[in-house]
C-alpha cells in the first residue's frame, strides 16, 4: 500500500484565517477522527466527546455570527470543513450538519433577545441539536404533519411523534416543526424545546444499515410545555422556516457527500497502486484507470456544483435550485464512486478489513435524507418549469 490516502485535498480558500482553520480540522481528523472510525463504526459508538471538541474548538458554529459565539465563516469555508470531517467519518460530519441545521431557525428566524438567550450556548457551549421535522406519516409531505402545538395563555403544549431523528434521544435541544392552526402549510409554526423537557421521549435507535455510530430515534411529545418564548419567528410561520434550513442543510449533505467519495477514491488510488497482478501495479490497466478517471471526475463536479451554490447563499441571492441540484448530484456521485471503489477493490472491497463497503452502505442514506433525490429532481423541476399543473 502507498500513501497516497494520506495526501489532502487541494482547496481553494478565500482568507488566511480560513486556511487556518481548516489545518486545525485536519489535524483533529487525524489526531482524534480517523483511527477509531472503523472500530467505533462497528460497535455503533456515537463519540459524543468529539462534539464537545468541536464545540470548545468553534467548529459547531462556524457559519453564524460572532456576535453570538459563532465562527463569522461563509458557507464555502463551512462546508470545506464538513467534507473533511465526513471524509475521516460520516457519523461526525453529518452530525455537524444536523447541528448546525438545528440551530438555523434560532439563528434566522428568532428574535434578538432569543439568540442572545440561547445561541452561545447552542454555538460553543458543549450542546448537541437536533432537527424534527419528519413524521411517521409525513416524510416527503411534510406539510402534512401531524404534531400540534396548543397555546393556553403564554404557553404551548405539544403532542405528537417525530420519526428519523439523528440525534433523537441525545441532543440537548430540539428544533420541533408543530402544527398550530389548521391544515396545510401556513398552519405550521417552530419551537425551540429542551432535551430535557418533561413528556419528551425517543423511541429504541433505529437498525441501520450504515451510520451505525450516529442514532436516528422516534421521539415522542407527551404534553411537552414551552413557553411562548420558545416559539421561533411569527405563528404560523414555521413551514417557510422548515424550508429555509432545508435549502442550507442540503449543502451540508452535498459535502458530506463529497467527503465520502473522495475518502473512498484515496482508499481506490492507494490499493490499485500497490496491488500487483500479472506483473505490474493493477492502477496501470486502462479499464481500472478510466474508472479512477470517472470518480474524479464525479467527484470534482460536485464539490464545484455545492461549492457555487454556497457563494450564492454567501452573496445573498437565491440558491435553492442550486442547492437542490447539488443535493441530487453529490449524493448520486458518492454511490456511484463508492459502488466503484468496491469493484476497484475485488473481493477485498467486500469485507470489512477495509472502509470501502462501510463507505458504500454510508453513502445510501445521502440520497434519502434532507429530501429524497426524487423531492430533489422535483425541486429542480419546478424552478426550470414551474410547478405541475392539476
């Protein structure tokens, strides 16, 4: 085996301070990350320790304002940082992700004495989030969900089941998309409910077949009470709040997507170069090289395409196309590149003596959450055609 894994990614970063940062993450990816993924990945361990790492280090507020105990990063600094984390273990970069997903409505949406109260602590205090919008019921439709929220006076009871929630059962605050008035999508409002909030329950962690370190629980509302100061943004406003983390937290899944495909074409590059048959090194027959080729170039695409849409989002103008098409591309792009990197890897590829079958079962559930590809294709769709007629 050669060294070639070894060798970063070249990026392209817009201040000193930026550089900085990202050789701080490289250096806690191989200190701290990467030597224990396999194993931790295969006892299905949730380093909850690397979360308060990353918090004390400033890594889990990195694209909010300092003013509140974030990083003051552009989402292109941002997501660099998330594909390095996810390259060394998807389990840590997409918690990031999910983190920092459920901190947008405080940060977007909430008032000035609402970030002041709970933004530092979400940013850089040791806390962990997570992001309930999804219902047993209603993944797709989210507008269909059922969770209701019931005002009496200056406080809110929520009843209700979220499903598929990573970080269910272990976050320390939850951002709950409830429903308070009627049907639809202007009957929805967002709540910023406490892991430890009295009537608040998960359910039994999910068997995955990947991600096995990061839990995804049910989590069950039982009369859960908050206070009206609890509600983020206008009543009734939470569905365009739901949407509005969406279009961030599918460039965290573009990137983590990315991070997968490059750590799996390394893994591809470093066996076929120092594995021999027929006298030579495999990485010198020109069907194994044109495969190389592809995933490069898949790969290169899609940090190109995640990486256009974050200056878009950065500059303030529109990016949800964008960011649906970099959805769909980069997760698409990770199957396929790791799907080859198995193959690269022969019957070695197909055991757990190496990450290249961890990374394919990983690089699933990339086209599924944060919106389906599919709800991605339609996304696309309706910018470039307008919605469907009836």
């Amino acid at each position: 085996m050669t060294d070639r894994a070894a060798q970063p990614v070249e990026r392209r970063l817009p201040t000193e301070e930026a550089r900085d940062l990202l050789a701080l993450v490289r250096e806690m990816v191989q200190r701290d990350i990467a030597p224990r993924a396999a194993e931790e990945e295969d006892a299905g361990r949730f380093p909850r320790e690397l979360f308060t790492l990353m918090s004390e280090s400033g890594l889990l507020g990195l694209p909010y304002d300092e003013e509140y105990g974030g990083g003051g990063q552009p989402y292109e600094v941002y997501l660099q940082v998330l594909e390095e984390l996810a390259a060394a273990r998807l389990t840590v970069g997409l918690g990031a992700s999910v983190h920092t997903l459920a901190c947008h409505a405080l940060a977007s949406f909430g008032t000035k004495e609402q970030r002041s109260e709970f933004l530092p602590a979400m940013l850089g205090g040791g806390l962990l989030g997570a992001y309930c919008l999804s219902e047993p019921s209603s993944g797709s439709d989210a507008a269909s969900l059922t969770t209701r929220a019931v005002r009496d006076g200056g406080t809110w009871t929520i009843n209700g089941t979220k499903a598929w929630i990573t970080h269910g059962g272990i976050a320390d605050f939850y951002t709950v998309i409830a429903r308070t008035g009627g049907e639809g999508a202007r009957g929805i409002s967002a709540f910023l409910v406490p892991g430890d909030a009295e009537g608040l329950s998960a359910a039994a962690p999910e068997r995955k077949m990947g991600m096995k370190g990061s839990p995804t629980a049910g989590l069950h509302l039982d009369g859960v009470r908050v206070p009206d100061a609890r509600r983020l943004g206008e009543e009734g406003q939470g569905f365009t709040i739901a949407l509005a983390a969406l279009d961030s937290g599918r460039l965290g899944i573009s990137a983590c997507a990315v991070g997968v495909a490059q750590a799996a074409l390394d893994l591809a590059l470093d066996f076929t170069a120092g594995r021999r048959q027929f006298g030579r090194p495999v990485s010198d027959f020109q069907g194994l090289r044109f495969m190389l080729a592809d995933m490069a170039t898949q790969i290169e695409a899609g940090r190109a395409l995640y990486l256009e849409a974050a200056r878009l989002r950065d500059a303030g103008l529109p990016f949800s196309k964008q960011a649906a098409m970099a959805k769909l591309f980069c997760t698409d792009a990770a199957m396929r590149v790791t799907t080859d990197a198995v193959q690269l890897l022969g019957g070695y590829g197909y055991t757990a003596d190496f990450p290249a079958e961890r990374f394919m079962r990983e690089a699933k559930v990339l086209q599924i959450v944060e919106g389906t590809n599919q709800i991605q294709r339609m996304v696309v769709a309706r910018h470039l055609a307008g919605p469907e007629s009836s």
